[in-house]
C-alpha cells in the first residue's frame, strides 16, 4: 500500500507549520474579528509586501459619490461623476522578541515543557503585540473628539479641552450620547467633514464603539439601558464583528477591551476617565511584509535551546487633509473599578 507521509525535512512541512503559525497568532488577536482585505472592512489587510520588495504600503481612500444622479427623461451620459479617491501610505518595521534556556538540566528540572512553553509564550507575545500596535494606532491622535460638559451639552474638541472639561457626574457614556455621535458619524455633521462609511451587515449600518470596560460598566447603569436592551435588535449570530460585544445600541456595536486608555487626571486634575473609539470602515490599515515566524536555535553545542518569534508588518490610522478618516474619537469619565 502506497503512504502519503511529509517528513521533517520536507519544504512543505515548514510551509504548512509557518501558514499554521500565522493563522494561530492571528485568530488570537482582539483585533482579528475587524479585519479583511476590502475596504470597506474595519481594518483593511495588505498582504502585496510578503511577496514583494519595498517597506511602504500606499492604501486607497475612496470618497462616497456625493451627485443626486437623474431620473426618467433625463440623460445619463454626460452626467457621470468621477471617483474621488486618496492614497494612505503605511510604513513597515521590524518586531522581533526571544526567550533562550539555561541548558540541558534545566529542561530535565522542569515539571513542563521549556520548548514547548517557550514557543507557546513567543506566539501570546506575538499575538499581544499585534493588538497593542492596532490600539496604539487607533487611540494616538484622533482629530474629531466627542465629550460631554458639565451642562450636559455634547462638545467636539482637542484633547485637552475635552479631557479638562469632564466631570464625574456629567461626562459618563449615555444612550442619548451615542445616538448623538452615531448621527454626527453618519452626516460628518452635515459634512463638515467626510462621514465614516459604517460597515453593512444584513443590509443595516453598523459602527463599532471601542470602549475601555470601566465604561461599559457605567453604560449598564443608564437607567435608559435596561429597558432599550428588550427591543434591541438582535445580534448577527454569524458575523464576527458581534463576537464579544457588549451590547448593540442603534446601530453602534460596543465591544469593551482593557487596552483602551485611562487615566485619573481628567477636569481639574482628579476625574478618572478614558478615550474610546467610534470605528468606521478603514478605521485601520494593517500591511504585512513578513507573517509570524518562529525560529529555534541551539547554542552551547546544543545544550542551550532559544526561539525567536519575529514579524515584519505596519498599521496606521488614515488620513487625508489633516483629518483622520475612519473614526473619531471620545472621552469619557469612568467609575475608577480598574484603578
């Protein structure tokens, strides 16, 4: 009887381990649920540089057609409108991290695996890593910034103005706050800047709110909260983008995440408070140069073993004219739970 067997050495081996690899790490990411190549997908993917020279990815940014088109009687021809597009471009870099044991008796001494734990530790790492690049990018500087004054009234502003103006009572994540800032996303605020393009899950139109869960904490004690979650729509069951979501608020899908970032200088110098995120479609551009690879190497004359995972990639968040395009930004004061 004839055996298909791949042995050690055979190329396809490491292949098949290194396309594991990538899809393992990946899977593990928070960010994972958001991203796919189009562009109309959350984070957009580039995958050309892993098979191509260069360290710079240029993104296309399509505008929405802003002509009211014609109707009967009249002439199509002649009145079509041009595309209106941008470029992104998103840098590459390098991030690599190592462990490496003591030697041969140490791995005896251990009532686990070194190896094994040693690649297991480097694949969390590597999946950390790529969600910590993700945020870093998402909340570095927004330039649309929602907050809420003391009156109650919802503002746009800097950072900083926003980040003064909270208080502890008034600056909390609402219902009627989201809706707010949904319709801005949706009109730009009467265009006053592009409006985020939502992303479309059974013909409805969908953003999604990044929140820290100190916040959506307080959220859950709206006393609107409650009764609005009886008659909210129901979840997509089968689109990842409602994986792990908090709740679905019209049309806004909340997902709450450690990483988003707090502090507890806020107002005069004392409200513990938070920045969130309202992310629309290319609220990111993720480009690859090289996928996850492990590496082992011996040393000592093979009684010490190390391994090295390493990544060649670029995220961004993008821009054109100054602003950024796919999402906005929001600060928040929280109930200080998480310190």
């Amino acid at each position: 009887m004839a055996k298909t067997a791949f042995a050690t050495g055979n190329a396809l081996t490491k292949k098949l381990y290194e396309e594991k690899l990538f899809r393992d790490t990946v899977k593990e990411t928070y960010f994972s649920k958001f991203m796919g190549e189009g562009a109309d997908s959350l984070v957009q993917v580039n995958n050309s540089l892993t098979k191509d020279q260069g360290d710079n990815v240029k993104f296309g940014i399509r505008m929405r057609l802003s002509g009211t088109g014609v109707t009967s009687g009249q002439t199509l021809e002649g009145n079509e409108e041009s595309l209106t597009s941008y470029d992104y471009s998103v840098s590459l870099e390098q991030y690599r991290h190592a462990v490496r044991d003591a030697g041969a008796l140490d791995r005896q001494r251990a009532v686990f695996s070194i190896d094994t734990e040693s690649e297991s530790a480097l694949k969390d790492w590597g999946a950390e890593k790529i969600d910590k690049l993700c945020f870093d990018a998402l909340f570095a500087g927004p330039t649309k910034i929602f907050y809420k004054t003391s009156s109650g009234v919802l503002a746009t502003g800097t950072a900083a103005t926003a980040k003064s103006a909270l208080t502890a009572a008034d600056s909390k994540l609402t219902i009627p706050m989201l809706q707010h800032i949904r319709t801005w996303c949706l009109t730009g605020g009467n265009r006053s800047q592009t409006p985020l393009r939502p992303i479309k899950v059974d013909g409805k139109n969908h953003f999604v709110l990044l929140v820290h869960p100190d916040v959506a904490y307080d959220i859950k004690q709206d006393s609107t909260y409650a009764g609005y979650m009886q008659y909210a729509q129901e979840r997509g069951k089968d689109n990842p983008l409602f994986t792990g979501s908090v709740a679905v608020v019209d049309g806004i899908v909340i997902h709450a995440h450690e990483n988003a970032p707090i502090a507890t200088d806020g107002g005069s110098g004392s409200i513990a408070w938070s920045q969130a995120s309202v992310m629309g479609a290319q609220s990111l551009c993720w480009a690859w140069g090289q996928r996850p690879k492990l590496v082992a190497k011996n040393f000592d004359y093979d009684n010490e073993h190390g391994y090295s995972w390493g990544l060649i990639a670029g995220v961004g968040a993008p821009k054109f004219n100054s602003t950024i395009y796919g999402s906005v930004g929001v600060y928040l004061s929280r109930t200080n739970i998480s310190g």
